[in-house]
C-alpha cells in the first residue's frame, strides 16, 4: 500500500511531500534515507515505517530525541499508523497519509476574480493611483492659507500616495512569507480603488451633513459607510493573498476592521474630556451648488432650538 | 510776584486741608472699618480678603459680593472673618447679596451699640473730594483721596468712575465725601488712577429690602437677580432701534444703546491674504461675576464679511468654513455650574430678507440657577460663491423666552445688500 510523507512546519504549512509504494520507508538524517531531514536533533537513522501487509508500523531507531505523536508525550514507537497522524522529531513535524485520505472540497473562483483581474490592469491600476494622488494634492491645496506652487503640493501628496501604498505591500509581503502568491499588483489596483471609495464616501458625507438639518439623525449611518469600505477591502486583501476558508476570511477582516475603527474609538474617547466648555456643533457648508435642501423659516428654527433648554436642563440635572 | 505768592499759599493750604481732612475721618471712622477673610477650613489659611464696614449699629456690614462669594457657593468649604482696626476677629454671618451690583451684607455679633458708617442721601457732584478706604494687599488700612467724575456712560449697571487709586484688597472698602457719608462701595480699577464705585443708592436698596424681608435663601436671591437684570437687558435691547450698517456686501444691526459698544478689523493691509475679511465685534464691556471661575450676564455679538481674493470657490468656502468651525463662549464656565451645550443646525432662509444660511443654536443650562442658560448662535451664508457673511452671538444667563425673542429679531436683521 503507498503511503505519502509530507513535511510540514510548526504551523501545519506545507514544506514538502513525498509518495512511496515500498514496504519500509526510512527516516533521518544519514544520506541512505528516503526522507532526509536537515534538522540536527535527528538522529542520523531516526525512524522507520514498516508495512506488516494490513498496517503501517512506525519503529524509533532509538534516537537520542525520541518521536512522538503530535503534541503529547506518546512514543510513536510502534504505534500503528493511521492516516493523518503527525509525528514529531527533534525539532521538525511529518504528516503521514494514506491514498484514500479525504480532501478538502474544490473552491470555486471568487465572484470577484473578475474585479480583482480589472483592478490589476495596469492602465487602471496607474489610473487609481494617479487619482488618489490627484485628489490628495487637492486636499493639500485646499488647507494652503497662503500662496503656494505645484512642488509645494506634489511633495506631501506623493509622500502620502507611498505612505498608503505600505498597506498592500505589507499584505503582499505577509503572503509571501506565508509561501502564498505574492500578487502586489492585485492588492496594489484593490487597495487604492477602495481609497479613492474612501474620498467618495467623504465627499457624500460632506454633502450630507451640510444640506440636512439636525432633525435628521443619519450621521450615525453615514460613518458607516467608511466601516463597511474597509471591511469590503480587508476581505479582499485577504481573498487575493491567502487561501482561507470563508469564515475565516470574515473572522479576519472583521478583526481588522475592529482594530482600525475600535482603536482610534477608543483613543478618541480617552482623549475626550469629561466636560467641555465649547460646543460641538455641525458647520459643515460647501459651495452652493452642493445645496439641495429647502431651507427653513426662522420660526421653524426657532421652534427647534426651542426644544434644546429642556434637553439642557435634563444633562445639568446628571452631576 | 505778589499774586504768584498767594496763588502758591492758596495750593498748600488746599493741600494741607486734603491731608488734614483725610487724616481727620480716617481717624473717626475706622472703628467701623473691617477686613473680610475667608478663610479656607482645610488648611486654614485665608483664601482670599476685602473691605468693609459696618452700616448699621447692631452689626450689620457690608461688602462686595465678589470679596464672599466663595463663602456664598461654598459655605461648607470656608469660614468668614472679620478683623477691626484694633486686631480683634471674629465670625461673620452671610445675610444678603446683590450679585448684579456686587454687595454683600454680612453680620458680626456686638454686645452693644457700636459707631457705624451714614449712608448719604444725595449724590455727589462732578469734581466733589471723595474718600476711599479699604485695605489694599493687606498692608493695613488707608484712606485714598479723589475725585467724583460721574456715572460710567457705557455701563448698563450704574459704575461711579472714581479718579484715585483703588486697589485690591480694597474691594468693599466705603468711599465717603467730606460730610463722612457713604457715596460708594470701593469695587474695581482700570490701574492709573481710574476706580469704579459701585453707587451708594444700590446698597441703599438692598439695605431696606433686606430690613423688609430678609432672604430665604441666597440661591434663590441670587438666581432672581440675575433673572431680573437680564429679563431688563434683554427687553431694553429689544426695544431700542437697531440700526443696520453696512459690512462690506452685507447689512449687519448695530443696536443703538451705549452699553453695548463695537469694535472692528481686518486684514486689508496684508497684500498676500488670499481672503479679504472683516470682523465687527459689538458687545456689553460688563458681565457679572459668580465665581473666579464663573461669569455671566455677558452678550457678544460678532460678523465677518469674507470675500474670495483668485481663490476657486470650493477653496473659499473650505477656509470659510474652517473659520467658522470653533465658536465658543468669551466667559469662563466650568463643569460644576453648567451642562455641556446641547446644540441643533439646519439651512434657513429668513422671511423678509435675501440670505440663505446654515445656523447652528447651542444652548446649556446652569445647574444652580435652573431657569437659566448660556446661548450661542452661528450663521453662516451659503448662498453666495465668493462672499460670506457670518453672524454670531452668545448670551450668558438668560431665560429661555428672552433667548428665543433675541435670536429671532438677530436672525432677521442679518442679510446681503
């Protein structure tokens, strides 16, 4: 019966991987054997699977070390083996396998192959970069108080372009040193397309709050939007560098999510003082072409701010 | 020569009369003179000291409001003292206050009739000799002489403007004129020889009201006062003529009345500005204090006209808007005596006038005094692609009605040319 022998690391990663169709299948670190391991706390004749016609036997050549099952203290010395044992010794892991050991299902392609293929393209992967510097050149422009030249902006604006771009080179860097494909180009095109989503969802969000009045609670929902974009980014990240199952791509990008917003939530709200002389009010105006909304009378404006002294005589109530 | 000579005399002898007279009722009247401690409980030690004296002869003094406060917020933190002219102490007790008016009247134990100060019946005249006495610094009692000069013109609640030197310390100090009798309480100093007094007449009011009624309670006394005096303002601003000015492209209401006065400036000078802006501010010079850590009684109005110098639109109204993002109160609050602001915005367009606005309205409320808040409101014009003109105003210690009507008349006088 073929038995196969794969390597793998502590983490269950996959190194190497052998198939043999002999009756004994020898192990170490001497050059006469099957499986030669460069690992100095193997012996050099280590171990030995021996086929007895109905099972596979492992025999410790009474190495120094020993071999052990997986994570206890069991001598794998004659122990039968059953398909998918992991074996220890010295400092390295083997997996053993029968042919008829079951497999995983097939994973379909992602329904994002496609948009993850666009976003490659280097037209438009030069595209949206161009375009989020373009547009952080203009938030530069926008917050100059006084005159300014193009180096002026292009300097910061590149220089945050590159800041941004650590993001996806450090995932490509992660799937890489997780012997995964490296694919920097796809994170590169995915990453920056939710950037610039980002600036959009920015600009709905200034237009959102300059156009409705406070009677209209929704700024609530709109900073979700940002959330969901960099969910939907961390998700992909995660579905072009690695395979993973679905769970645990969610479990991930929620994880990640949480860290980005629960973090600087939680730094804001440390920040903030108990009590706080100035009001916090929404100023947000822009230009009027962005005015959509019917404006009020003074009377109805009053009749709102009418409705405040009761709630600030509620909140002077709480000590 | 001759004349010279007996101009010369007549100097000195003026003088002389000055110093006699001075030396002559300090002499007289120091019997009845006080400094006021508080004196912090904990460490035992005075926190803070003041003038007074002594208005009626079975122990009643008084004082200003702001010399007792902490013992008026606090009582449970202070105790309050007095020490007369021959080193004797002994305890006070809180009877009535003017917070408007900053006076006090406190209580000392006597065993028997004692000497005490005759508040005047008349007022002074401009030029008249007064007296100030108090303890400045607490180097010992003196008597400073000056001048009366007359009511302060641009103060909604009566100042004298006393030309001597008033310090610290001399705070509740009386000023009396040269028949020995009370013209005015000794309460603040713009340096160089200009004092204010608080008239003689306030005290006088509060004296008789409180042999009428002594008050319940000094929150409540208090809270009706401040009540009063801005249900006043408020109804004297709104009843007189509000004058509309130009500021640049925009019209503002400038309110005829003396107490409220205006101030402007902007950066026309500075060649390089990317954005031409003009700031009118107009407000009451007065507020009333409560605590070294409260004040109220303020109202500040300001407007700022801009105008985009080759600026692109959405430029101009980024920078616009970042000036207009951090409106605060002028006054000082903190957390022990008032909400955080609630606060509410919508885009409005007043009835009979050509603006389009986002107005923003903040209110808190003040936890002692329940029928009171701060108000602060913001416009800001949206209609316009080069130009904005902004609209604000804060109002401290105010009623909820007087604050609406306010606003409202406010809001309606704002617009374009």
């Amino acid at each position: 019966m073929e038995l196969i022998i794969e390597e793998i690391s502590r983490g269950h990663k996959l190194l190497g991987r052998h198939k043999f169709t002999q009756q004994t299948v020898k192990i170490g670190r001497g050059y006469a054997n099957d499986i030669i391991l460069d690992d100095p706390h193997i012996c050099a004749d280590h171990i030995t699977f021996n086929h007895d016609g109905d099972n596979w036997i492992a025999s410790d050549l009474q190495s120094i070390n020993g071999s052990f099952l997986e994570n206890s203290k069991h001598s794998a010395d004659k122990h039968i083996i059953r398909s998918g044992d992991v074996i220890s010794m010295g400092k390295s892991q083997i997996r053993v396998l029968f042919p008829d050991h079951p497999v995983e299902e097939s994973v379909t392609f992602s329904t994002f192959e496609n948009l993850i293929t666009f976003t490659r393209h280097p037209a438009i992967l030069i595209s949206s970069i161009l375009l989020f510097t373009f547009v952080a050149s203009f938030i530069f422009y926008l917050n100059s108080t006084t005159k300014f030249n193009l180096t002026q902006l292009l300097v910061p604006a590149v220089g945050m372009t590159l800041l941004f771009a650590l993001w996806p080179s450090m995932v490509s860097l992660i799937s890489h040193l997780t012997k995964h494909d490296t694919r920097i180009m796809n994170q590169l095109g995915m990453s920056f397309l939710f950037f610039n989503l980002m600036w959009v969802s920015d600009v709905f969000e200034s237009i959102v709050d300059f156009n409705l009045s406070s009677n209209w609670p929704v700024t609530g929902i709109i900073t979700l939007i940002p959330i969901a974009l960099a969910f939907c980014l961390f998700w992909l990240n995660c579905t072009i560098g690695f395979h993973m199952t679905a769970k645990r791509r969610i479990t991930v990008a929620f994880s990640l999510t949480a860290l980005l917003f629960g973090g600087s939530y939680v730094i804001q709200l440390s920040k903030k003082p108990d009590f706080s002389p100035w009001p916090s009010y929404n100023a947000s105006i822009m230009t009027p072409n962005f005015l959509f909304s019917q404006s009020s009378s003074t009377q109805e404006f009053i009749a709102n701010s009418e409705k405040l002294f009761e709630k600030a005589q509620e909140s002077a109530k709480k000590k | 020569m001759k004349g010279y000579f007996t101009f010369l005399l007549l100097c000195f002898s003026s003088m002389g009369y000055a110093t006699e007279k001075a030396e002559h009722i300090f002499k007289e009247l120091a019997p009845s003179l006080y400094q006021i401690r508080l004196i912090d409980k904990a460490s035992g030690e005075k926190s803070s000291i003041g003038s007074g004296f002594q208005i009626s002869k079975e122990g009643l003094i008084a004082t200003n409001y702001h010399v007792v406060s902490g013992f008026a917020r606090h009582p449970a933190k202070y105790k309050m003292e007095y020490l007369d002219n021959l080193g004797n102490k002994g305890a006070l007790i809180l009877k009535s206050v003017d917070v408007i008016n900053d006076l006090a009247i406190v209580k000392r134990e006597v065993n028997a009739n004692m000497p005490y100060f005759v508040l005047s019946d008349t007022t002074p005249i401009k030029g008249e000799k007064l007296f100030s006495l108090g303890n400045p610094h607490d180097l010992g009692m003196i008597v400073v002489p000056g001048t009366y000069n007359g009511l302060k013109k641009e103060s909604f609640n009566q100042r004298i403007h006393f030309t001597g030197s008033v310090n610290s310390g001399m705070s509740g100090g009386p000023v009396v004129n040269e028949f020995k009798k009370v013209v005015g309480i000794n309460v603040a100093t713009s340096g160089n020889q200009i004092g204010f007094l608080v008239p003689h007449d306030k005290l006088v009011n509060l004296f008789n009201s409180y042999k009428v009624s002594p008050p319940e309670s000094i929150d409540q006394q208090m809270s009706e006062q401040l009540s009063q005096s801005q249900d006043k303002l408020i109804s004297t601003i709104l009843a007189a003529k509000w004058n509309i000015k130009h500021l640049g492209k925009g019209l503002i209401p400038t309110i005829d009345v003396p107490f409220i006065r205006c101030w402007g400036e902007s950066n026309a000078d500075k060649a390089d500005a990317i954005l031409l802006a003009a700031v009118a501010n107009c407000s009451l010079e007065e507020n009333t204090y409560i605590t070294s850590r409260f004040f109220t009684g303020s109202l500040e109005m300001e407007f700022q006209y801009m105008h985009a110098k080759e600026l692109s639109d959405t430029k101009f109204y980024h920078l616009y808007e970042n000036r207009i993002k951090r409106a605060g109160p002028p006054y000082k609050a903190i957390k022990e005596n008032v909400s955080q602001y609630q606060c509410q915005h919508d885009i409005v367009s007043p009835s009979k006038q050509n603006i389009k606005n986002k107005a923003v309205f903040c209110t808190r409320a003040y936890k002692d005094f329940p029928q009171l808040f701060d108000i602060l409101y913001l416009s800001a014009s949206v209609d316009k692609n080069n130009q904005a003109l902004v609209s604000h105003f804060t109002i401290a210690g105010i009623e909820r009605d007087s604050a609406l009507a306010f606003t409202e008349k406010f809001m309606e006088s704002v617009t374009w040319n």
